[in-house]
C-alpha cells in the first residue's frame, strides 16, 4: 500500500498543498496526539499564510493515489540555531498520519524527507517532543535515531514545557 504513498513539499503557495494541510491539521488535532478538538477557525484561515511567511518553515504532505487530493499524513519544521554547536537545527513540530494509514511507514518517509531538507541547510540536528501517552510514534522516533536528550547522564533527561503567552 505504500506505493501508492507520494511525499510532496509543501507548496503554501499551492491551494490544493494548503487545502492538504489545513486538512491533515485539523485532522490531528482531532486526535487525542493532538488534544482532541479541531483547529479554530483562526487556526484554519491563518496557519498556512503563517507558515509561509516563515521563511525557516517547511512542511511535506504525504498523498494517497495519484493526485493531491487525499493526504494522508503531514510534518510541519521549523528551522532553529543550536547555540553549543553553532550552527541550525530543524524542530519537527507537528508529524501526522491519518489513522487508516498508520503502519505503512508514512511517518517514517515524511522525517526522511525532513531529514533531508534539514542536511541541505546544513542543520546538525533534528528535534521533537512526543507524548509519553504515544508509544507507537516514540518507537518509531527510536527506529529512525532519535533519542531522549540530554547533555550528563547525571542531570538527567530534557523535559519539554510550554507557557501561553495569550
């Protein structure tokens, strides 16, 4: 099933590569990976205007069939500077496959091509957070080379936090 599976960057330009994302995002945030309720109609409207107005950002859709009309899963990155190595990193921040489309190593393809742009902007690393709650994304996070960050063992692990400004 995987053969019919085409990762194509995203284009934000491209109504039908806007209409994908907006879809695959929405789609997520249904889930409860993505807090369970859809994106506000805000979110709908300005996220793809948002993204390309970012010129670190970049995102792959993956599409079922041959045309851009069903996809299936979603990476959205945005590049970052690591201080201690001096040079850029690229956050996934968001990484989405349809639930009828899991296991068809979708996710894996899409942080492929992630990874790919990423070397092409000469970045060092590659960075996500995932739920501890999702253990099917974090083994595929460990099977591709991702591991829990840390700098001393003795410190202990990296905690990821957030703190809404509005």
């Amino acid at each position: 099933m995987t053969n019919n599976i085409r990762i194509s960057r995203v284009d934000y330009a491209n109504p039908s590569h806007a209409q994908a994302l907006v879809a695959m995002l929405d789609a997520y945030a249904r889930d409860p990976m993505g807090g369970g309720e859809g994106l506000s109609d805000f979110a709908k409207t300005n996220v793809v205007a948002g993204l390309a107005a970012r010129p670190h950002a970049f995102s792959f859709v993956a599409f079922a069939g041959a045309g851009d009309d069903q996809p299936v899963g979603l990476i959205n990155c945005i590049e970052g500077f690591s201080t201690f190595a001096s040079q850029p990193l690229v956050n996934v921040h968001d990484l989405a496959v349809m639930d009828g489309h899991r296991g068809q190593h979708i996710g894996e393809r899409l942080l492929a091509a992630a990874e790919d742009e990423a070397r092409a902007r000469g970045a060092c690393k590659l960075t996500l957070e995932v739920l501890s709650g999702n253990p099917g994304a974090a083994r595929l996070y460990k099977r591709v080379g991702f591991a829990q960050y840390e700098l001393d063992p003795a410190m202990g692990q990296a905690q990821f936090m957030q703190k809404w400004l509005a």
